[in-house]
C-alpha cells in the first residue's frame, strides 16, 4: 500500500464538515451549556462586589484673598497625594480603633483633583455600602484634626457629601459572562470535531480519491432526497432508491446507466461475467448500487442474475420486497434445486438470501458454490453479486476469487483512506480485477469539482442490509423492461 501523507485543501469537502458539525450538533450545544454552567459558577463564587462613597471638597487657603486663588489650585493636586497617604497613617488607624473598634478603616481611599478646579473628589471603596459610607463619612469628620498638623494654612470645604452607595461599583454583566461562555464552550467543541475529522482521514472530495486511494476512480455517484415533499419525508415513504421508481430523478437514472454502460464494455473484454460489487464497512450503498447496476444492464435487454451473497444480512429481498421461494444457503447445501426466480417487473432473475447464517463462509468458499456460479455462467449474460462488507466478514475473499471483476463501493466521508488502501490491496491480490471504486453519496458545494453538472446530487437512504417494499414500475426512456419500484432502508443518506 503507498502511502499519501501531504495534506491539500481541495480534500475537504465543506459540505462534509458541516454535516459532520450538523449530526454532532447536541454535542456542540452541551459543550456550551457546560461552559455556561461554569462560567456562573465562577461568577458566583470569585466574584466580590464592590461599593464606592463620594465626595467633593473645595480646597482654600486661608488667607482667602483673590491673589491667593492660583495658590489654591496648586495646593488641590499635593492635598490628593497627601490624602492617600493619610488614610492608611497611624492617625486614622487611631480613629478606626476609637470609633469603629477596627484596627484599621475598612475600604479603599482614592483622592483626585477635578481638572483646573481646585476641587477635590475623594472616593471610598469597601465590600459593603455601609462601611463605604461610614468611613468616607468618618474620614471628612476627622480630617480638621489631622489637617491641624499636615495642612496647617488649608482650608477643606464639602461641597457634596456622601451617600450611601445602591449598587455595587464593579458591576458584572452575568448574561454577557454566560452567552460569551456558551460561544466560547460551543466553539471549542467545533475546533474539536473539526480537527477529529481530519484526523479521521476520509474520503471526501475526487480529488483526495486521486490522492490518497490505491484505487482508480470508476465512477461517482451524487446525492439525491428520495423524499422531495415535506410529507414523504416526514413518513420515510421512500426508503431505498432504484432507477426504476418515479422519484428517481433523470440525472439519477442517467449516473446509473453510464456506470452500467461503462461495467458492460469492462466485461465484454475477455468475455467476463461475473461481477462483484463490495464496500469497505457497513451503511456505505453497496447494496443500493449493487441491485441498480443489475437493472442497468438488464435494461439494456441482457439476462442478468442478481445474488445476495451477504447472508450475514440480506439486503436485496428487502429492497426488491420479494420473499425468495429458494434461500441462497439451501441451493449451496443442496437442500434446494438451483432455479433462479424471474422478477417480471424488475426484468432480473435472482437468487435471495434472507435468513442469517453461521456458516456463511465455508458455504461461499465450498465447492457447490464455485459450481452454483459455473452453472449461472453458462445461462446468463451477467451475475451480480452483492457481498458483505470486507472488514466485517472474510467471506469477500473468497468471492473475489470466484468472480471476474470487482468494484468497491466508497461512501463519501465514511471510511478511513487507510482501511480502504488495505482493502484494495486484498481485492488486488485475488482473482477478480478490480476495476476500480465507485465514490458514493457525493455532496458538494456549488461550482466545486465534484458538483453535478446538471445542478443535482444523488445519495440514498443508506444502511446496511435493510429495505422495504416497492412499488409501481416504470420503462426507462431508453427502452427496456419495466423494473419493479422498490425501497431499501440503507440507514441515513
């Protein structure tokens, strides 16, 4: 397997990062309601409020002539220093013990000068209004004492004096705190999921399949909504999509049959006819594609054979919601003549697994099975098979050894480049040709490479080995037989 290290921007698909941010999107918002929870929580615990008492005083000399005005304004801005320095002195601890039976007066002390005024502001700041208030009040009641030692020609005259604070000074806006940390929660979650997908190394545009796979590109298929009303959606009424059904766009049908067109013209080289078509994990369409390809090339008016080989979980009987009169596992054990079934409307002749069995590996690799297929070889123009999932079930190799050509679906933005890489090496060492992948359930943004050129996408309800019913046929405006409307449940699309 080569390896394919070198990071290019044109492997991320913004469709895929989004939806994989979209089905993460509770884990998005958790993340921000914890954050939020946290933030409140701190808020409440560390969060001390703060009270602040004023005053304003008008600082004079006083010998109170006009001459000394200019003296005046001088003196406010030493007086501001000197406050400071006074109210964390012995004297006014003094006073705190006298009155307050403190050590020392509670709060903050901050003294400015109102510019080119010879007014005074001096401010209080305590943990609660009431000591804020009594101490600015305490310190303007005993500031004639000190000022008889410090500021012997000054004259301090209240021009407003100090209320008792309402609110905290250092309000905190707790409903910005919370939103800010609910962005910042939720968004840390994002930079998360966003760098767990890269890491994750999936498949996500044509161009990472050129660069990372081992494996040529065989063809794409885009996404499309089975249910295009708010109704439908709303019942699931279509669960699977085949070309045959009437929500299946033309664009739909069109990717299908060139894929049909192009594995017909693979085959006729060397006269090759059987074809199995596998996936690397679970829910990536293989089974949608697989019974789509059948049709495709029974509608060109060739007898086609389609098997259910994966009877860990069947898909196909779902998907064409026909009960098998013979299972798979009874013709290889020879409990049941080898009779494929004709489905009329779907133009297909079949072979259905149904039931689950434990010994699905030995009877893919036996001798009855090898025979099975000789025998289909010999009265059809194409056998289909539809195999498990290869790192789920080792039953893959075997059947890649019966058949002639292989194809390997790969979902977009499911299994890692890796794992396909090592499954594409096991695929090559079998008899089989690998004729390439098939890049499934594309989503892309407008005018991206991988965008439809006709504006559509097409995926499938996707899930592994599930479906039901179908329902009205159709012909194909190519011509061709009529083919049973059916639905698979393939998991999400």
């Amino acid at each position: 397997m080569e390896e394919h290290q070198m990071f290019h921007w044109t492997n991320l698909n913004p469709v895929c990062l989004l939806r994989r941010l979209g089905r993460d999107i509770l884990l998005i918002i958790a993340a921000g309601l914890i954050a939020a929870m946290l933030a409140m929580t701190a808020v409440q615990t560390l969060y001390k409020p703060e009270y602040t008492a004023s005053a304003t005083l008008a600082v004079s000399v006083k010998s109170g002539s006009y001459s000394s005005v200019l003296s005046n304004l001088s003196l406010s801005s030493e007086i501001a220093d000197t406050f400071t320095q006074l109210f964390e002195s012995n004297m006014f601890s003094g006073v705190a013990r006298s009155q307050l039976g403190a050590s020392s007066l509670p709060g903050t002390l901050q003294a400015s000068v109102i510019p080119e005024t010879n007014l005074l502001t001096l401010k209080v700041t305590a943990e609660s209004p009431a000591d804020a208030f009594q101490t600015l009040q305490l310190l303007l009641e005993n500031y004639d004492t000190v000022s008889e030692y410090v500021f012997q020609n000054v004259l301090l005259k209240e021009l407003d004096g100090p209320r008792v604070p309402t609110a905290p000074s250092n309000p905190v806006n707790r409903t910005r705190i919370v939103k800010m940390a609910f962005v910042g929660g939720a968004g840390v979650m994002v930079l998360l999921l966003l760098a767990l997908a890269l890491l994750a190394d999936t498949v996500q545009t044509t161009s990472a399949v050129q660069r990372k796979l081992d494996v040529k590109l065989f063809g794409t298929l885009h996404h499309e909504e089975k249910n295009k009303s708010l109704r439908s959606k709303l019942k699931r009424i279509n669960r699977g999509l085949l070309i045959t059904m009437p929500v299946a766009s033309f664009h739909f049908t069109e990717e299908i049959y060139k894929l049909g067109t192009k594995l017909q013209y693979a085959a006729q080289k060397g006269g090759r006819k059987v074809i199995l078509v596998t996936s690397v994990l679970e829910n990536e369409g293989k089974s949608t594609v697989t019974a789509n390809l059948a049709l495709a090339l029974a509608q060109g008016n060739k007898k086609v054979l389609l098997i259910d080989a994966d009877m860990h979980k069947a898909a196909q009987y779902k998907l064409f919601h026909h009960e098998p009169a013979r299972e798979l596992a009874d013709i290889i054990q020879g409990k049941a003549a080898y009779e494929p079934e004709y489905l009329e409307k779907a133009g297909l002749y079949t072979l259905f697994s149904t039931n689950a069995s434990d010994s699905a590996a030995e009877l893919i690799a036996s001798e009855s099975m090898a025979g099975l297929l000789e025998k289909a070889r010999r009265e059809m123009d194409y056998i289909i098979i539809d195999s498990p999932p290869i790192a789920l079930f080792s039953d893959v190799e075997a059947l890649a050894d019966l058949a002639d050509l292989s194809l390997l679906v790969i979902r977009q933005d499911s299994a890692p480049a890796g794992q396909i890489n090592d499954t594409t090496d096991m695929l090559n060492g079998c008899k089989a040709e690998l004729l390439g992948c098939i890049f499934n359930d594309v989503r892309s943004m407008p005018f991206s490479n991988d965008h439809h050129s006709y504006g559509y996408g097409y995926g499938y309800g996707y899930g592994y080995g599930y479906g039901y019913g179908y329902g009205q046929s159709r012909k194909h405006q190519h011509g061709g037989k009529p083919a049973e409307q059916a639905e698979e449940s393939h998991g999400r699309s």
